[in-house]
C-alpha cells in the first residue's frame, strides 16, 4: 500500500489484473470493495479490452510457456499498448523476465523487500 500511494492517479491496469488483485486480497482478509471504489471514482482505469487483444496475450502467454498468466500477459500487452509506462507489481520474479515488444525490459514499481 505504500507503493501504491507514491504514484498519482488514474493507474491504468486490465480487468484481468483486477480479478486477480482482488482474489488476493480477498484471501489476505482485506476488502476487495476498495478497488471497486477506485475505479468508480475513476482513480484505475480499465481501458483494456482483451477481446481486441486476445492474439497478442495468446502470443505472450505461449512465448512464456506456463510461467505467464493471463492477467500478467494483459499487463505486459497493456504496457506495450501504453509506450512510456512502468507496471506496478509484487511479483518482482516473473516481471523481472517478462520482456515487452520483444526484448525491452518493462521498468517496475515494486514495493521494498
């Protein structure tokens, strides 16, 4: 949450991603609810339509065998889609090696260790 309140909004992430976040946090106890509020007050945006991007996070999620998910393929084809962006994750391990348009390493925001 620390990370999360050094960047200013909007955020732009994927429905997937957001599926995700909230299973998590479900299950850490805490209250999914809030990133409903986020982007109902327009806080997160969800621009991503996977329909339209289905062969690019298929060609994604087969470049990186079973090791990539769905909402990791959507964040890193978003971050294709965006240019100049930095994806914030706690997953350092997988982001560290996912590569966008090829070879260009996808700048992170993670929070400390």
């Amino acid at each position: 949450m620390e990370t999360f309140k050094t960047v200013r909004p909007p955020l732009f992430t994927t429905e997937s991603a957001v599926t995700e976040a909230a299973h998590f946090l479900t299950i850490a106890g805490a209250p999914a609810r809030r990133l409903l509020h986020w982007i109902e007050s327009g806080d997160l945006k969800t621009p991503f339509q996977l329909s339209e991007q289905a062969g690019a996070v298929a060609a994604l999620m087969d470049k990186y065998g079973g090791r990539m998910d769905l909402a990791d393929a959507t964040l890193v084809r978003l971050s294709e889609l965006l240019g100049d962006s930095r994806v914030l994750t706690t997953d350092y391990k997988d982001f560290s090696i996912y590569r966008r348009r090829g070879r260009q390493v996808i700048p992170l925001l993670t929070p400390p260790a």
